[in-house]
C-alpha cells in the first residue's frame, strides 16, 4: 500500500489527556499545538485515540474567533484519495464562535478514528500520517493539510514505524526556532542563534550529529552531561551532542548544567520508547 495520510481534528473537550504516546507540536502564535497518539501501531479495527492539546505559553491571553460553530475537522486519505472526512454532512451554527485560553492555561481535545473510511469499511492495512489540523490566527481553518503530524502503523502483522531524528522549523513570539526530534517525540530546542549560524540550523546540525550516532550504536546509558566553561554539552563516547549555554539557560529560567540535563532526559526517554 502507498502511504496514506490521515489528517485529525478534535471534537469533545475535556480536563485531562487521555493518550501518552507519540507526540507531535508546533506553534499557533503564541500557542502550542500538540497532536499526541495512545500507540505507534494498530491491530486492524483498533480504535485510534487521539489528543489535542493547546497551551497558551505567552504572557497575555490568546483567543481564536471563528465565523460559523466549526473549530477544527478531520479528513483522511489513502493512496492520495480523500476517504473520509468528519465534518461532510455536518450542520454548524451560523454565529462566530470564541475559543480563548488564559496565560498559561491548556485544554484539550480528545477523540478516536474506528479505521472505517466514508463507506464504513476498514481501511487496509499500511502506513498512515496523522496531522492534527487547527486553524491559524484569526480562526480561519486551513485549506491545506497544515498542523502537527505523525507517522503510524495498521496491522499486526506490520513493523512499528521509527521516522529516526528529524528537526523543524518553529515560529515563537515571532522569532523562528529550531526544534530536535527523535521518532516525532521532541526532544530539545534551540532558541538562539550562534554567531551566524540560525537556530533553525543549529537545530539541524544537532539532528545530523544524533542520526549518525544511532546509526554507530548510540545508547542512552552512554551519554553524559559535562560542564564546558559557562557552557554545558551532551557527550556520547566523548562527542558532541548538544550544547546548553547560557542565553538559552536564562530563557529557560535555569542553569546550563540543568538545561543540558534536561535534554539528555528527554533524548533517553525517547530512545527508551523506541528501543
């Protein structure tokens, strides 16, 4: 089978995330849009369940007004061919609708897809990617498959599927940011720039170092943090990983010892998932 791309958005807002599997973001102004799974893989017939998350990081409130009762929909395509799609058919109300989040304040979507397409038949067996699909500022909802995305499996009888280390391009607060993943679980975040060097390419160069690492046998065991001046840098068999120096330390109201800790966690939380 091609692979086939299942783009989500969530209907019933509730307190609490109720997946913790792989997890996938990216920045809405000044809020983060996370799109998280519940598995990397599916027997035929599982529910898929899928989370929504927003969380307002700025230092004012964040509101989205939308000009009808739709927020988000879901749309799903195999083999390049649109099979379902969740608000076909659907009624909203004609009146703009509000959807406004706190500093600091989260909520969260949570939902499931049955794997039956507008037919309600099963879907084959294959490699799918979801992509949570919320609208951009000013409520207009996209007309392009834009959002946070995953890869998964259907079927049993399939290998779980590990994309590897990949990075990306965020915009926060207007400034484009750089951010490290490893199987679509963000692992670390560069924030600003070195020399000429951009943190989007900062970024990149640390997804390069790690790929090549994994691909020598990294294990998590063996990476190490190790204060370099005022900096401090995530080692593996003595090489560079990463480097946490001080601006991006005060950013994050912390040491660059604890910054640097911090992504070695994360990176051995996520190589433990996939290993």
């Amino acid at each position: 089978m091609k692979k086939a791309i299942v783009t989500v958005l969530l209907v019933a807002l509730v307190s609490t995330a109720a997946t913790a599997g792989p997890v996938a973001g990216r920045m809405v102004g000044n809020v983060r849009v996370n799109l998280s799974l519940n598995k990397s893989a599916y027997e035929l017939g599982d529910n898929v369940e899928i989370t929504l998350s927003l969380t307002s990081q700025g230092t004012e409130a964040s509101s989205f007004q939308f000009p009808t009762g739709q927020m988000y929909d879901f749309i799903v395509l195999g083999d390049g061919q649109r099979v379902w799609q969740w608000s076909r058919g659907r009624v909203f109300t004609q009146a703009f609708t509000t959807l406004a989040l706190k500093s600091g304040e989260s909520k969260v979507f949570n939902e499931r897809w049955n794997q039956r397409d507008a037919q309600d038949r099963q879907v084959p067996s294959g490699e799918y990617e979801m992509v949570a699909v919320f609208p951009a500022q000013g409520g207009r909802i996209p007309s392009s498959l834009e959002g946070p995305r995953m890869r998964f499996r259907i079927g049993a009888e399939t290998r779980v599927y590990k994309p590897g280390v990949t990075s990306r391009v965020l915009l926060v607060a207007g400034t484009s940011v750089g951010e490290v993943l490893l199987d679509s679980r963000p692992i670390l975040r560069i924030r600003v720039p070195s020399g000429r060097v951009s943190a989007p390419e900062r970024a990149a160069i640390v997804a390069n170092r790690l790929r090549r690492f994994l691909d020598s046998g990294l294990k998590s065991e063996e990476l190490t943090v190790a204060r370099v001046g005022t900096e401090a840098a995530i080692m593996w068999r003595s090489r560079l990983v990463a480097t946490a120096d001080a601006r991006h330390a005060r950013l994050n109201h912390t040491t660059a010892y604890a910054l640097a800790f911090q992504w070695r966690q994360s990176l051995v939380h996520a190589l433990s998932i996939r290993q």
